[in-house]
C-alpha cells in the first residue's frame, strides 16, 4: 500500500493557521513522541518545566514561532513544536501556526498505510536525489527512524564539501562529496556504534539515527570543553538512555508523580 501510494515529494506550503484536531501524530519517532502520550501531554516529570514556560508564554499573550509540521492528506505530524501542541491542547485552543511541509502522494492513502513510513521514504528520495549517495556508494544504506534527520546528514555532506573544496582548492561535486562524508566520516562513528553493540542497547534507533545523534553530543561536548570524540559522545548517550530507562520505570511503578499538565487534559 506505501509503495503504491508512492511518496513524490516535498514542498514548503508556507506558513498556516492550522486545526489542533488534525494534528493526530509526531513526525519524530520514536524519540521526540516517546516524550509524550497519544494526546499530546508530556509523560516524564523532566518535561515540567519547558511545558510551564511555554503555557506561561501562551497565557500571558507572548510570541511563539510556528511549530513544523508535515501535512499529509488531511492530517498533520509534528516535526518540531511537540510542547507547543501540548499547551495548546491543554488551553482548549482551535488551532495553531504552523510552518507546513506538504507530502503528495501518486494515489489517495489507504487506512493501512503508516504515515511515518511514508513520510521517512518521501525524505530518503530527496536526500538520495541531492546527494547521488546510492550511486556513488551502491552499498551505503541510511535509514533513519526519526524524521529531519536526512537534512541534518545533508548538512553534513554539505559542510564536508565546503572542506573538502578548501583541501584540495577546487570545486567539489556534492556526490563526491557524499562518497568522501561516507568513507571519512559515517564509517568510523558507525564503527565504533557496531563494535560497541549500540543498536542491541538502543531498540528502536538506527545505525543512521546514532551517527547523527553521536556527532551531534561530539560537538557538544567539544564545545564544553570536555574529552570529545565518538566514543565520549557515545558514553554519554548510552548514560542518557539508562537513566531515562529508570525515569519510565519508576513512573510505570508509580514512584514518580505524573506531570501537573496531565491534570488539564480535556
């Protein structure tokens, strides 16, 4: 049924009013919807204090920016802006500002057809369209399980040519590019990922969700002025993971109080 309905694309549609009640899921998963509950309401006591200010914000009449969402068919998914659906359900408001990313299909979607899985195969084309990635290395196999990923490896790619071209003073194509980021950058952080067992640990993440997470804490932690590389980045990581790992259990146990939001569901 995905393969039918056949994902053509993307499109920035601008910037739109639109319906809280046609927002029915999170283009992030699982890691940013694995924050909130099916209404939208955050589900770890660690969330409060982002949610508050945010419904102080809303309260009190303060400038939000439009949350990013994907429109298809009718219906919205969240890319970015989870918190601000939440306060925004919870104040009983008809609709929301939205920077909209609108999906065509060939054909209309069925009732089986998973909209993340769709929406995921509509991003890996325009990655491998602007890449050429799968011509130049015929093997390289990324799948990301969250959704905006391919942009930030994109950026990658991007910024290793811009390097690349200063090396070596000349242009650089961007499928060279993309085999150069492949063989110099993906393969060591994935091999670290592989030769510590990560994906074992981390059900539900991708080799490809790690590298960018991986990379990601890299800087992060370069930029704090502690010990970095891919394995650091990854250490911490893992620390994150176990410790959230005990937060769900806790909460499942009833040690941990449930969020004030979740007392202003409707």
């Amino acid at each position: 049924m995905l393969r039918a309905a056949g994902p053509e694309g993307r499109a920035f549609a601008g910037v739109h009013e639109i319906p809280l009640d046609r927002v029915i899921g999170s283009a992030a998963a699982p890691a940013k919807s694995g924050d909130f509950d099916p209404g939208f309401l955050p589900v770890d006591r660690r969330m409060r204090d982002r949610w508050t200010r945010i419904y102080r914000a809303m309260v009190e009449g303060g400038e939000l920016p439009p949350i990013d969402v994907y429109k298809v068919g009718d219906n919205y998914y969240v890319i970015d802006g989870h918190h601000r659906v939440s306060v925004a359900r919870s104040l009983r408001r008809d609709s929301i500002n939205a920077h909209v990313v609108d999906v065509k299909t060939r054909a209309p979607l069925g009732p089986d057809v998973d909209p993340g899985a769709l929406l995921r195969a509509a991003e890996y084309a325009g990655f491998l369209e602007a890449t050429g990635l799968h011509l130049v290395r015929p093997d390289a196999r990324l799948e990301c399980s969250r959704l905006g990923r391919y942009d930030e490896i994109l950026g990658h790619i991007l910024g290793h040519s811009y390097f690349l071209g200063l090396e070596r003073n000349d242009a650089v194509s961007l499928p060279e590019a993309a085999a150069s980021w492949y063989d110099n950058v993906y393969l060591p952080v994935a091999d670290v990922i592989r030769r510590h067992g990560v994906l074992d640990q981390l059900p539900g993440w991708t080799e490809a969700d790690l590298y960018v997470e991986i990379t990601r804490r890299w800087l992060e932690l370069s930029q704090a002025g502690e010990p970095a590389g891919p394995d650091p980045a990854l250490h911490s990581l893992l620390d994150e993971a176990e410790k959230w790992r005990r937060r769900r259990r806790l909460i499942r146990l009833g040690g941990l109080t449930p969020p004030a939001a979740g007392r202003e569901r409707r």
